[in-house]
C-alpha cells in the first residue's frame, strides 16, 4: 500500500510540474504587433461570457452584439479589434480561471464581461490589481464599479433605472400604496428589491406588504392573495422575465388590475409571449428600446436579425455599444497599451452610442438617460 | 529564470484543482465507512462562510478562520451525523443533500449576516495577505525574480499543495490503522462488524464528521482564494460535481479520488479552444466512462495490475 501512496504523489506532482511548465508561449508574446501598423491600431480585447449552462442566452445575445460592433469597427479602418472570447459557463470560479488566462496574455488590452455580477465580482478584484480595464455589459448590482480605478460598467444600475420607472409610474397614476414582490435567490433580483424599497420609502409610499419568492418556482398564489388582500395602488415586482411573466398572468387571472413596476431583468420580449394579454400595464424603465424609431435603432435591428436571425435584446444592444466605447477610447489614446487606454476610457464623455449619450462618472459608473416603456395593448411603447 | 515559469494562469487552476482534490477527499472518506453523503456543499459552505465573516468582521488572521470554519463544518458534522446516521445508503444521500439545500438557503435569507445572494465582498484573499506580511519583514518578491502576481499565486499554491498533501497523508496513515480497518469492515457488512466489537455510530460519526470537516477546510481555502463568494457557489451543482470526482476516479481508493479531481478539473480548461462544445464533450466522457467502468477508472484490481507489472519488470531486471 504504501507503495500506492508514493505513486499518487509522483502522478500529483508529475501533473503540478507539467501544469506549472506548460506555460504558454503567449506570456512572453512580444508587443510589437499591437501596435501601430499603417495607421490603424491593432488590439485584442477579452471577453468571458456565460456560453454555456443555464443562462447561455444572455451570453450568446452578448458575444453576438460584440462580434457585429467588431465587424463594423473594422471595416470603418481606424482601430482593428481581435476577440478572444472565453466561456465562463456561468461560474464565479470559471470566470477568474478564464479571466487569469486573458490577463496573462500581454497582448490583450482590456476586458469585456463577465455576465453575471456573481462572476464580475471575483474578477474585477483580479483585473484591477493588475492594472487591466474591466467593463460589465449585463452586470447591474450595486457596488460594481466602486471595485477599483480599472473597473467600469455600461449597464444601467437599477438604482439609477427602478427610481425613474417608480417616479413616472406614482406620478400618472398617484399611487399611495405599493406591494413588494422579489426573488430573493438571485443577485439581479435581490438588489432591485433593496433599490426599490429604499426608492419607495424615499418617496413617502406606504409599504402594505413585502412577498418573496425563489427561482423557478410556478404558483404564486399564496403570495398574490396576500398582495390582493392588501389592496395595493401599485405592485413593484423584482423578478426576471421567465417568473415575472408568470406572476403577472396569474396575478390578472386573480382579478389584480393594477399596474406592475419591474425591473432591468423584468424587460424583455418574452414577457409578452409568456403573459400574452396579462402583460398590459408593465412599466419598466430601460436603457434599450427595441421599438424605437431612432435610425440608429433601426439599423442596428435590422443588421443584428440578418446576421443571426433574430431580434436583439438589450444585453445584445449594451454589448454592442461598449465595443463602440472601447473602440472610441482606443482611438483617442492612440495606441494599444494598457495605461493610455486606461486614461483615455475612464474620460468617455457624452460618447453618442446606440442606447443614447453615454458617460462614465468619476468611478466608471454610467451616466445616461433612462426610457421608461410600458406594455400596452400587447407591445412595448414608450410611457407617457 | 523562475519568473518564466510561472503562469498565473495555471497556479490558478492548479489551486482550484488542490481544493477539489480536499473535497473529493471529503467524500471518499464516508464513502470509505459505506456512507454516501451528499453534504460536501453545505459543509464547503459553511466553512467558507465562517471562515469569511470571522475575518472581515473580526480581522483575525486567514489561518484561524480557516481552522475555525473547518472546525464549525466538523461539529455540525457531529451534531447532523448523529441521528441522520440511523439511515443508510439513498436515504442518507437524500438527507444529506437536503441538509445543503438548507445550508444554502439560509446563506440566502440570513440578509443581515450574509448579504443574501449578493454575496460577501472584500474577504482578504490569502496570497495577497502574505504579499502584505513578506514586505512587513523586508521580502519583495523582486528578490527572487518574480512580478508581484506570480508571488501571490505561487504562494497559494504552495500552502494549498502542503495542506493537500498534509491531508492525503493523514486519510493513507488513518485507512492502515485500526480505525480505517473498522471503516471498511462497516461498509462490507454493518451487523458483521458490530457482532466483532466495533462502535459502529461511533465510527460513522468518525467518519462523517471528518468528511465534514475536509469539506469545510476546503471551503475556507476556496473563500479566501477567490475573495468573493456567494451561495450559488454552494448549490446542489456543486455537490453533484464533487461526487463525480470520486465515483468518476474510482471510489474504492483513495488515489481514484485525487485523480478523478485533478481529471475532471483540469478537462474543461483544457477543452477551451472548442469552446461551446466543451462540455458536450465533458458530458460524453462522462457517460462512455460510466458505461463502461461503473466502479471508476481507477479501482484496486487496476492497481495491484500496475503493482505486479512493475515488480516483474524488477524481476527480471
């Protein structure tokens, strides 16, 4: 037997050494070809994004947005992007594994992503300690861009996004009394529901009634009959669509006509296709609004279904513009080093991208205006 | 010189896969007394989880929150083992992993401790701790050639190499003495063994309490690896994916466990350039191995195979 234990220590270590010697050429890649090269400036971005597993949508609906923002860069002349994308299959500890490998390559300029705030962050940690910038394309939980100097979102929080859709709601409607209903298992959810809470506390509205619910769970009607009997003005659900949609079908079903306020995760087409009828009356405020009729919206529409078949959604839309703003900022600081471009993107000011004017605050949060949309007569139209 | 070998990178994932290797363990040893547990989440969970605020809240230092936490994990190994140990087989696995449902859900609505599902943020992460305590002495990682990362990761990986090895050491000395000959004789035959003499709770709690605990030291590393956690790191996924390791490896041996660990880790990093696919791939392999080696691939008859080809390549030398 012991010759067994001696033999599974010559395989660990023999398996440690092999992984500590296979270091990749890419580490000690020269710089040279980042650089300028007959006017256009070459650089590789990085991109960890959730390709696989259970959330594999909001990844591909990413990495689609930032591979047509690519082509079309490109093709303008100025900058050359390379991605290097890598999948983080939405997990915190695949995410750094990934994220490691990206920062190890000299070559790569900045980072795009994680998906998921629980993976954002453990990584941005990482990323701004080794002095590499870092921007969240789908990451809305608070305390994100406070990380550190390097580290940067385009994604609306929901601080900046539920207060507005609040405060347009309660005036139209005059509501006193709202109900509270989130999933208190998820990131996205739970900090909505604190910004939501505090808004309406805020705005002087009397809470009736606070209701929880978890992921993938299907009957609500223990906590809607409570809501019912509360007899809300106005109901503020923080969910993602997939619950959110079916929350609502059963809370219309249930005789609750008053109108639901949701958050960032609550805005998506699906909604209509799940709650059909029952979705008139959802108020949500976003930085995306596919309906728009601003050419640029239009365009982006109509070259996104082309090239993979279907409408985009707003991470595809919020990917698509940080490319633009990586792009921008890799212009203005003139060539691919990871200091200048650090500079040059934390001084994006009034960048005129697809979502509207964009800026990024003294700690890399977002600046910008929100839309506010409403659900009426089964489509998205803005609120008035 | 040495700078040039060392990848972050890879140091990375070579930790990952010495704390997967403390959980494979941590299953294999119940598993060794004929108890499938299911618990390693939670117990991950907990450790982690003590470990993490004892050190935020209480600035003590990474090494006894790391004890502390693998020493909570093991008491309430203790205190679950007791009466979930009247069942056996599928019941206790069921019991268990409903004990790491209920772990994970209060980790989500003990707000006030926990922050919920948004998780903890800010845990000192142990190679830069160390970073911060060499220079206090006077050491730069300079000294020997290396950028401050490679220090901090190397550093990891060292201690977490000696902790893995400390513990492989303890579970091989443990299965030789009369205590390990009691686990097995447990799991062969349970009124066999009792009719012999031996304390059969006392031993399955014995064992069940030290699974809990490697869980628990594991989890603790991990937090202070990652210096970020929240519960989805703890869900049901996960204990899925540590029994893999074990029964993918071979669980009648200890050696199946590290192996399946260091495997199964290591596959979809290296599987990164197809991408999308890795893990279709992951899961294939998964199945045909299966199909194919229902007792893992590494059992004790493969390896009395490697003995005698080794000796009788010695014999003739």
């Amino acid at each position: 037997m012991k010759g067994i234990f001696q033999k599974s220590f010559t395989v660990m270590v023999v398996l440690m050494l092999f992984l500590l010697t296979a270091c990749s050429g890419s580490s000690t890649g020269d710089e040279g070809s980042t650089n300028t090269d007959g006017g256009t400036i070459q650089a590789k971005i990085g991109v960890v994004s959730y390709l696989t597993g259970a959330g594999a949508a909001y990844g591909e609906a990413i990495t689609n947005g930032l591979k047509l923002a690519q082509s079309e860069i490109n093709e303008q002349g100025e900058v050359n992007i390379d991605l290097v994308i890598e999948d983080s299959a939405g997990e915190a500890e695949q995410a750094l594994s990934a994220a490691q490998k990206l920062m190890n390559d000299e070559e790569i300029l900045a980072i795009i992503g994680p998906t998921l705030s629980t993976e954002f962050f453990a990584v941005a940690p990482e990323a701004d300690l080794n002095g590499i910038s870092i921007m969240g394309t789908s990451t809305t939980a608070e305390g994100i861009p406070e990380i550190g100097d390097y580290v940067f979102r385009n994604s609306i929080p929901e601080a900046l996004a539920i207060p507005t859709a609040m405060e347009k709601a309660v005036e139209r409607t005059g509501a006193k009394k709202v109900a509270l209903i989130y999933g208190n298992d998820d990131v996205l959810t739970k900090s909505g529901f604190d910004t939501m809470k505090k808004a309406a506390e805020e705005m002087g509205l009397e809470i009736v009634t606070i209701e929880t619910f978890q992921k993938g769970q299907s009957d609500y009607n223990a906590q809607l009959t409570k809501i019912k009997n509360a007899n809300p003005d106005l109901i503020l659900a923080s969910a993602l669509y997939n619950e959110g949609a079916v929350i609502m079908d059963q809370a219309r079903k249930m005789g609750i006509e008053v109108p639901f306020v949701g958050g960032n995760g609550f805005n998506s087409p699906q909604v209509l296709e799940i709650a059909g009828e029952a979705a008139n009356g959802l108020i949500v405020a976003t930085p995306w609004f596919g309906e728009s009729e601003d050419p640029k919206v239009v365009e982006f529409n109509k070259k996104f279904e082309e090239a993979y078949g279907k409408l985009p959604d707003q991470f595809a839309a919020q990917a698509y513009d940080a490319l633009y703003i990586y792009a921008d900022a890799l212009k203005r600081a003139g060539e691919a080093d990871r200091e200048l471009f650090h500079e040059a993107l934390a001084e994006t000011k009034n960048f005129e991208g697809l979502l509207g004017n964009f800026s990024f605050d003294e700690i890399g949060d977002v600046v910008m205006d929100v839309k506010v949309v409403e659900i009426k007569d089964g489509k998205f139209v803005e609120f008035q | 010189m040495l700078a040039d070998f060392i990848n972050p990178y890879h140091l990375q994932i070579a930790s990952f896969i010495l704390i997967n290797i403390l959980l494979a363990i941590s299953v294999y040893v119940p598993l060794s007394s004929g108890q499938l547990s299911l618990g390693s989440a939670g117990f991950m969970g907990v450790g982690a989880y003590t470990s993490a605020l004892l050190t935020i809240h209480f600035d003590l230092p990474i090494f006894v929150g790391v004890l502390v936490g693998a020493a909570v994990a093991g008491c309430l190994g203790i205190i679950i083992g007791i009466p979930s140990l009247r069942l056996s087989g599928v019941y206790l696995a069921i019991a268990t992993l409903g004990l790491g449902e209920v772990i994970r859900v209060i980790f989500v609505n003990w707000e006030s401790l926990t922050k919920g599902s948004i998780g903890l943020t800010g845990i000192p992460q142990m190679g830069r701790e160390l970073l911060k305590l060499a220079r206090n002495v006077g050491i730069e990682p300079a000294m020997f050639g290396l950028r401050n990362n490679q220090f901090v990761y190397l550093m990891v990986f060292v201690i977490l190499l000696i902790l893995v090895i400390g513990t492989i050491w303890f579970v091989f000395r443990q299965q030789n003495s009369r205590i390990g000959r009691s686990f097995s004789s447990i799991q062969m035959d349970e009124k066999a063994a009792e009719s012999m003499g031996i304390n059969i709770t006392y031993f399955k709690v014995l064992s069940f309490s030290q699974g809990a605990f490697l869980a628990g030291l594991a989890g603790a590393l991990f937090a202070h690896v990652m210096g970020y956690i929240s519960p989805s790191d703890f869900s049901y996924h996960r204990a899925v994916e540590i029994l893999i390791f074990t029964v993918f490896g071979g669980s009648e041996v200890i050696i199946g466990s590290i192996f399946g660990a260091i495997f199964l880790t290591l596959i979809p990093e290296v599987l990164r350039f197809v991408s999308e696919y890795r893990y279709i791939i992951y899961g294939i392999m998964l199945v045909i191995l299966m199909a194919v080696r229902p007792q893992g691939i590494l059992d004790i008859h493969l390896l009395s195979k490697f003995k005698r080809l080794k000796r009788s390549k010695g014999g003739v030398r």
